[in-house]
C-alpha cells in the first residue's frame, strides 16, 4: 500500500521523517531498521574501541528514530481512514515501536 501523497511536502526525506510526514515503508525500513542498525553498529564499534560515552549518542538517536516512526505511523493511519482504507500497517509500526522502546529502555537500565 502506497502513500504517495505524505510525500507531496516539500523538504527533503530528513526533514519529512522529523515532522512525520515521512511515507510509512520508508520511515520504517529506512530509518527504523536499516538507520537504527547502522547507528547500532557505529556507536557500538566506537564504544569497544574509545569508551562507554558513546552508548548516549546510541540512546539519543535511537529514541529519535522511534518517536518520529510512531509520529509517521500515525499520520499513515490518518491518510489511510480518510481513504476507507485498512491502517493495520501504521498500527503494526507502532507496536513494533512500542517493543523497540522496552529494549531502549532495558539497554539504558542496564548501562547503569
């Protein structure tokens, strides 16, 4: 299912996935796996190699990433009502949300 038009806005992608304007397949792949895996990695190699200081970069950009995939999620699930249309994907991302939050939340129980 596309929604091609929370693409319409002007700005580019970065600046769509702040405002949750982003299309939902993109906000959620792009960002809420691939970008949060590669943050992961990154901040996680830099953590080995220098020191645990950049575990809170890791926390900052992963509760970002969350809060602008539910924040695209839901406006998905918005244009999909205007359009009589099924929203269980905005619903899906939001769960899915709501679990990669619990696992934020542990890893930063765990850091102290």
């Amino acid at each position: 299912v596309s929604s091609s038009s929370t693409n319409t806005e002007g700005g580019d992608t970065f600046d769509k996935f702040y405002k949750g304007t982003l299309d939902l397949p993109t906000a959620f792949w792009g960002f809420g796996i691939f970008g949060s895996i590669l943050v992961g990695v990154i901040c996680g190699v830099l953590t080995e190699m220098v020191g645990w200081f950049f575990n809170i970069p890791y926390v900052i950009f992963t509760f970002h990433i969350i809060i602008n995939v539910v924040s695209c999620a839901e406006n998905y699930k918005k244009e999909m009502n205007k359009k009589n249309q099924s929203v269980v994907w905005g619903v899906l991302a939001q769960i899915f949300c709501g679990f990669s939050a619990l696992g934020l939340l542990g890893f930063i129980i765990q850091l102290f």
